[in-house]
C-alpha cells in the first residue's frame, strides 16, 4: 500500500503545518516517528497545499498500471463523493486512514486536538474554521456509509474512525473473506447459479423496479424468493447481503451498531441488501416495533443509494415501496422446474407425476432434487438406500420437506400398502374406483389440454363419499385409493377437530385443509356425518353456530384443490348440499355368497399352517361383512397359537359364536350344520 502510506506521510505533514499556523509550535518533539515519517513522504511528494493539490500530484506522476489498493482508494473516494471532488471529504478519509493506520497520529490529534480524525479538523486544513451545519451534517451522514462515525453533538467533533471494513476494503479483501457473522448470509453475483426454469420475467421486473427510484422492493408470497433475489443481483451485477429481520431489527441495544455494520458492507463491496425472516407470529406490539424497525433500516440504506429487499409478507417501511407476488406455481410450472432439475442432475423421473404428487415450491423442488441426486436422502433418522427402489426413495424425501415444520396433531399421515386388486367389491365398483385414480392423476389433462380451465375455475378437487354399514370395506378402499394415487393418507383426528368454543372448529379444519393441500395428501373423513350433517332448524344459540360450521365446510370443500374421502355409517345423515360437491357416492352393501367366498380365501393366505377350512360353507353358511371376516379369522389364528396346531375349523366357528354373540344375534345348535359336532 505504498500509495496510501504516501499519502499518509502527506496528511501528516500537513497537519504538522497547521499546528505551526495556529501556535502549536515543534509539535514533533513529542512524536518523532511521524517526523520521520513526515519527513520522508513529504519530500517525494507535492508541498503540502491541500490534499486536493496533493491528489492531483500523485495522479500526474502515477504509472498506467495501478495498484488494486490505489484502485480501491479512488473507488472509495469516488463513492463518498458521488464522482465529484469535495477537498474536505477527501480530507476527512485521510485524516480517519492516517490515525487508524499510524497509532502514533492518533495520540498526536489526541494530545493537541482532545480528538481524533474529525470533520472539524478537515474544515482547518481546507481553510474552513467556521463549517455551516448543513453541510456538516450532509458530510457526516456520508462518511458513516464507510466509517465509523460518533453520534456526537456537535457533529463536526465527532470521531471518524476506519474500522475493519473499510481496511479489508482497501487491502483488496472481497465480500467473501468479510469476517462470518451470525444473521448475515452472502453471496457474490459472479458465483454460479442454475437458471430459473419459470418465471424468469420476476427477475427482470425486480432488477427494473429498483432502478426506477423505489425505496425497496417487497417479495411476497412463499418458494424462491431469496433464489429470485440472486438472479435480480446477477442481472444488476451487484453482490447481495442477506440479512435477517432480526440482526437489523432486533434488540434496541445493538441494532443502530448492526445496522451502521451493514451499511458499510453494503456501500464498500457494492451490495444489495436483502431483509428476510420473521419467525412464528409474534405480538401486536412486537409486530409494530419490528415494523418500525424495517421502515429505519429502509430508509438508512435507501439514503446511502443501497438497494433493498425484503423478503416478508406484511408491508413495511415507507415511501415508494415496490411489490412483486409469488403466486403458487401452477402443475405446468411445476412440470417445467421438475424438467430442469432432473435435466441437472440427470434423474430419471416421471415429471407429470412428479408435478402433480407433490405441490411443492420451485425451491422445495430444488432441495428434494439435490437431496435425491446425491444419493443422500433419508426419511426420518434413518437413511434411505438405493436399493430401497429411487421413486420411493424420492417421495419420502419430498414428503419429509413438504411436511417439514407442520402440525400433524389434527390427524395422522398413513402409508398405505393395499392394493386394488386386493380390494373385493363389484366390477362396476372397481371401475369407478380406477376413474377415481385417474381423475387425480391424469385430471389436469382436461383443464390444460381440452381447453376446460375457464368453465371450472375452481371446484377441481376429486371427492368421494363412501356409504354402507360398518365392515363393508370403506376404509380399505380409502386405503387403497391413496395407494394407487401415490400419496399418503392423511386421516382426519375427529375429536380434536370439534371444538367446544365457538370459531375453534373452523379454525381446524383450515389446518387440515392447509396442510392436505399443501403436502397433497388424500384428505380422508372417518365418520363423515359428525362433521357434515344436516343442517337444522334454529331453536337455541348452538344450533346456529352448528349451522355455521356446516356453512364453512360447504365453502371450504369448494375451494378445495385435491383428493378428499368421506366415509359414514349413515348416508342419509349428510347433509344434502355436500352431496352435490361430492363427484362420486359409492354405496357398500353386504357382501353376496361369492364375495365373502373370496373375502374368506383372501385372509387364508399360502403361509397360514392349517387344516382344511371349508370356505363354501362359510360363505354359504354366514352373511358376515369383509370387516368381521377378518376378525373371525385373527381371533382363530390366536386359537391355534395358544394350543399349539395348525388352524382348523373349530377355531374358525368359535371365533365366528364370539362374533355373533358380540352383534347379539342368537346361536342355536341349528346354526352350525354339518360341523355342529364340533361345537358340541
């Protein structure tokens, strides 16, 4: 730095100088290194007449090739000044370099001045000893952009300090070798990025709407806005400094300090400033000074020309504050930003099923596609090897994001592993059930491909009532559903839903319906008609908020976008408005002779160690339902563990007396037939 330490020994001498004008005679005589240092720079460069003068000098005589640091200190000077020559400005950074980069000129301003590097003191050198205010104050707001400087009344007395920014700065540092501080994240336009696989225009907008004068621009929404906020700084080459909401708007103690550090970061290395978080919701109070806080901060960076971001939901700040809204991605979009992350990390993925699965954000999608590309997915605490099969590999990490930082307290997330063709019900029924797999997994076609996204703007979710008596296979076809759409199942915890206070009911089944449609899981109603029965007549104050729950479910499940299923007892309990939102009824009766024949062949699997077991008389003998089958047959296999021998078919008729005797039917000697002397 041989060109600032020349300059150095000029402001020295200089100084020296107006201390003889103004009386302070042999100043040096306390401080003989900086004689000497006076001494030796004075003599190669221009006579002290001013640091302009000086300036000028060192340019005339200056090589063609500079110096990063002699670059670095015209760009600061550029900076401060706005690109024009202001004599005490340029002295103020000199005199500030001068005492932080010679200890001994610090004590030497201290010893004749009671200060350090001021503004008061370049006034003096520049042959100004009475500053106007104004000017003063305009001066001192833009050296605080690179240094340190005192709130102090009056303010042309306040220290000027060079502190580690701006030394960095001139030693050539770049923002990546700042000093790391917690609640600041940064990032340097030239590092490499992937492109933005939709909504380039939003980048494009950004980088225009902060040149055209705004205070900040405000991102809204969810998904991808700090991503945007990188493309917005490559497309205006500028660095960007994310700052959390927090560190600049935190505690009243450090933020002012926070804030100032920011600033200089930011003005040095050419940065934007983007202002994210905000964490879970907070109080009224809380809210008010935060906001308070941001609109500061917004205006301190806007007035020192810094770009801002913020990246929050609520409005904040003042003055001209531009706004963008990130709407959730559409299935296409979607399609587009799976298409190039399985292009970058060359994944061989079903992209329409991948679009339409899992309703994730473009910067969801790209954690999923990182996570899954690098063979490090894991579900849980447990890793998830190749072998365990890549597509279900990749749902369990998407899942897991999707789900990340939700409550699932108002239901519980089931995998299913029923198949359809283990479902036994009519032909007609299982064909229905397979138009009902279709609709969610190919029903975008209709809307995107047929031209029908107009006429049904909205009510595209693909709901299903189930209706029989109990055991009659409604929950295993739920089951079976979401495993053949291949998504979970996400099985709605009655009681804690239904809320005593008034408004409380409601506000749970927004979650509910918030999470199923974020996560896209197939939303499953056990016990439908507790939640959708009609509506009666008002005769005391409860009736009419029971009504008034009933009228939010009515609207909620028409502004639903995905796969719900109800299941009830009782059909003619539901309310009849919510059957013309239901796309299909599927009504479950009692099994016929050939049905409960393949019910009861189905439960007797290869593996089971038995006897004969006579499922034509069963069949023939028994009008039992799928639900109580299976409980027969449980009941007779714990039979035959508890004596030791295979299953027979004694185990098999008692379990079938345990069942009746449960469903208070009578049991006569007559019931069991040809085996009734097995039962005697």
């Amino acid at each position: 730095m041989k060109q600032i330490e020349k300059i150095i020994g000029q402001v020295i001498l200089q100084v020296h100088d107006h201390m003889e004008e103004t009386g302070r005679q042999d100043s040096f005589e306390r401080f003989p290194y900086l004689e000497m240092l006076a001494g030796h720079y004075g003599a190669q460069g221009a006579a002290a007449t001013g640091c302009l003068q000086g300036l000028q000098a060192r340019s005339s005589d200056m090589p063609e090739t500079k110096s990063l640091q002699e670059e670095r200190y015209e760009a600061l000077l550029t900076k401060l000044s706005g690109g024009g020559e202001d004599a005490v400005l340029m002295t103020a950074v000199n005199l500030a370099l001068a005492a932080a980069l010679v200890t001994e000129f610090a004590a030497y301003l201290n010893y004749y001045t009671g200060n350090r590097a001021t503004l008061q003191l370049a006034y003096e050198l520049c042959g100004e000893f009475c500053p106007d205010h104004a000017e003063v104050t305009k001066r001192w707001r833009v050296l605080q952009r690179a240094f340190q400087v005192e709130k102090k009344t009056p303010l042309h007395y306040a220290n000027i300090e060079a502190g580690h920014e701006v030394l960095s700065y001139l030693a050539g540092d770049t923002m990546s070798n700042v000093r790391p501080c917690d609640g600041v994240e940064r990032f340097e336009y030239e590092s490499p990025l992937h492109p933005m696989y939709v909504r380039e225009q939003l980048a494009d907008a950004g980088a225009k709407l902060l040149t055209q004068g705004n205070a900040a621009l405000q991102l809204c929404g969810r998904g991808g806005r700090r991503f945007l906020v990188r493309h917005i700084a490559k497309r205006m080459k500028k660095n960007v400094l994310f700052v959390r909401i927090d560190f600049v708007c935190g505690d009243e103690e450090n933020r002012e300090y926070r804030l100032m550090q920011t600033l200089r970061e930011a003005f040095l290395h050419s940065c934007i400033v983007c202002i994210h978080g905000g964490g879970p919701k907070a109080s009224k109070q809380r809210e008010e000074e935060t906001a308070a806080g941001v609109s500061y901060a917004v205006r301190v960076l806007s007035e020192a020309g810094i770009p801002v971001i913020l990246c929050m939901e609520k409005a904040a700040g003042r003055g001209k504050i531009a706004r963008i809204e990130l709407t959730p991605l559409s299935r296409a979009e979607r399609a587009r930003v799976w298409k190039g992350f399985a292009e970058q990390y060359d994944m061989d993925v079903d992209i329409d099923q991948c679009s339409i699965r899992y309703r994730m954000t473009a910067s969801e999608i790209a954690r999923a596609a990182a996570e899954w590309g690098s063979g490090c997915g894991s579900a849980g605490n447990e890793r998830i090897h190749v072998s365990d099969g890549r597509a279900e590999q990749l749902s369990d990490i998407c899942y897991r994001i999707l789900c990340s930082g939700e409550t699932q307290k108002l239901g519980t997330v089931i995998r299913p592993r029923v198949r359809l063709s283990d479902l036994i019900v009519s032909e007609q029924t299982k064909k229905t059930l397979g138009e009902i797999c279709c609709g969610a997994a190919q029903g975008y076609r209709i809307y995107e491909e047929w031209g029908l996204d107009q006429q049904y703007p909205y009510g595209r979710s693909v709901s299903v009532l189930l209706a029989g008596a109990p055991g009659t296979g409604k929950t295993m076809t739920a089951h079976v559903l979401a495993h053949e759409i291949g998504a979970p199942l996400y099985q709605v915890d009655l009681p804690h839903i239904m809320d005593k206070y008034i408004g409380e009911t409601e506000k749970h089944l927004e979650q509910v319906f918030d999470f199923a449609g974020k996560t896209n899981m197939v939303l499953f109603f056990d016990e439908a008609d507790a939640l959708f029965a009609k509506r009666g007549e008002v005769t005391e104050g409860k009736d009419r908020y029971a009504n008034m729950e009933v009228a939010y479910l009515l609207q909620r499940m028409e502004q639903f976008d995905g796969v719900v299923i109800l299941a009830t007892n009782f059909y003619h309990h539901i309310d009849k408005a919510f059957l013309r939102r239901i796309k299909y009824v599927l009504s479950y009766q009692e099994p016929d002779e050939a049905m409960r024949k393949k019910m009861w062949e189905s439960c007797l699997t290869p593996s089971l160690p038995r006897e004969t077991i006579d499922t034509d008389y069963l069949a023939n003998r028994f009008a039992l339902s799928g639900g109580v089958i299976k409980n027969v047959i449980q009941s007779a296999c714990i039979a035959a563990v508890y004596e030791r021998c295979p299953l027979k078919m004694e185990h098999v008729l008692r379990a079938i007396r345990m069942e009746y005797e449960k469903m208070e039917r009578s049991v006569t000697p007559e019931l069991w037939g040809e085996y009734g002397y097995l039962m005697e």
